[in-house]
C-alpha cells in the first residue's frame, strides 16, 4: 500500500470492467437527456464542501467502525494513499512474498497478493473497502501503509479533520457533464419534472441515493440507474456526479 498511479487510464482500466451495461433498456433515458446547454436554465442552491474527498472518505470509515482519532487517520491515510479514489490503483514490481508483482487496490490501496481474500469487486467500493481496511488495521495497526509509517499521511491529517468534523455528514461528490448545466428533478427519474440545474463542476451533497430511470452517462460512457437526492424533492442522475465510485456511496433513501 504505497504510491498511486492516478491517471484516467489507470481508472478506465479498473472501472471499464463493470461499468458498461450491454443493450438499451426500455425505460433508459436518451443519451445526454439529463444535461442541457450551460445557461438555459437558472441552477438551484446546493451546498458547497471545500474538500469534497475528505467528506467522502470520513462516510465509509465511519461505518467501517472507526472513532476518535483513529477515523482521522483513517482518512487521512486513505487520502495519502489514494487521495480516496475508489478505482486507484499503483502496481508493485515482484518481492519475496508476491514474485509476480502485485496491485494495491482502491481507496485504502488493499494489496491484491498479501490480501488476496478482498475481491476486486470489494476492493474497488469505498465502503467494501474501508471495512476490509478496518479488519487489517485490527490486525496489524497502522504500520501496514506505507503512508503512516514514511508519515505522509501527517500532510492531510488538518483535511482528514475537517472531513470528520462536517456537520452535514453527507457525502459530496462533483458534477461532471463535459460542460453542460445537470438536470436537478423533483424525484429519482426522468419522468419526474425538471425543478432547476446545477453547473458543471458544482460540488453537491449527496444526502442519500436511490434507484430510478436508467441514464446513459456520456461522459462516463455507462448506463446506471443510481440517481443522487441533493435536497429536499431535488435529485440527480449520479451518472453526471464524481463521487469516485460507480456504485452508491451514499445511504439509500
């Protein structure tokens, strides 16, 4: 659990695998139906975080079972690691106990060959992960990540606080439409009415998540029927928010 290769590649590598969904259901939403030309519409008030990834990763690590300043350094190893991006990855050459190299994985970087019991699948989900990250903590403390023991992840213990310390204790995640202003509706599908836009790259909260119209992501080139309540009877297709997984990071509505 070391260094991560933060490139698009890297993610597109891990992520491509189970994102893209064959076939065009009958109740999917047209391509780039939830995205309308910047400044067609006046956007609705959402709340801003400041460091959206500390907020993010504080969720998962709470629920894993962390408390006092253990969930901060929890957080802030995850952000040393990872910057807590649910689809890292950093590739480790050949050593006595893996001599075919290995993968650290995920938002906690779990090691593919010394932790071969956590599956891709739960490797690569934030909360999956925080827990099995939680289960070798317990086992071995602090010291099997490279970041807490070269004290790395001292660089973003103030961040990691703040992230813990957020009196809205949701999750936050960043609108990504290529450009274009996101559709905010009045329920989790398109067949509810549009109530307002956000602007791209807007920090939202997610303040919990739901299943609705399947929407095809242009930007993300996947179809997900995930959608994001944002506020009160205010929701959006999680398809156009970066939240750093493709699954839901967020309670279910």
């Amino acid at each position: 659990m070391g260094r991560v290769i933060r490139t698009v590649a890297a993610l597109v590598a891990v992520l491509g695998l189970n994102l893209t969904v064959a076939g065009v259901p009958a109740a999917a939403s047209p391509a780039g139906a939830e995205t309308v030309a910047a400044g067609t519409r006046t956007g609705v008030g959402v709340g801003v975080q400041a460091s959206a990834r500390s907020v993010r990763c504080a969720q998962p690590a709470r629920a894993a079972g962390w408390t006092g300043e253990n969930l901060v350094v929890a957080v802030a190893v995850a952000l040393a690691e990872s910057w807590c991006t649910a689809g890292a990855q950093n590739r480790n050459g050949p050593t006595a106990g893996c001599p075919n190299g290995s993968l650290d994985r995920g938002g906690w970087q779990i090691n593919n060959c010394y932790h071969a019991w956590v599956s891709d699948a739960c490797a690569y989900e934030l909360y999956c992960n925080a827990r099995a990250a939680h289960d070798i903590w317990g086992w071995s403390g602090w010291t099997a990540w490279a970041t807490y023991t070269n004290g790395a992840y001292r660089n973003y213990l103030a961040e990691a606080r703040e992230g813990v310390g957020n009196p809205g204790g949701g999750v936050y995640g960043t609108v990504n439409t290529g450009g274009d202003a996101l559709n905010v509706r009045s329920g989790p599908g398109t067949s509810h009415a549009v109530i307002g836009t956000v602007a791209h790259g807007a920090t939202v909260q997610i303040i919990c998540q739901t299943r609705g119209t399947r929407v095809w992501s242009d930007v993300y080139q996947y179809w997900t029927d995930i959608w994001d309540k944002i506020g009160d009877g205010r929701y959006v297709s999680d398809g156009f928010v970066h939240t750093g997984s493709s699954g839901t990071v967020a309670p279910n509505c």
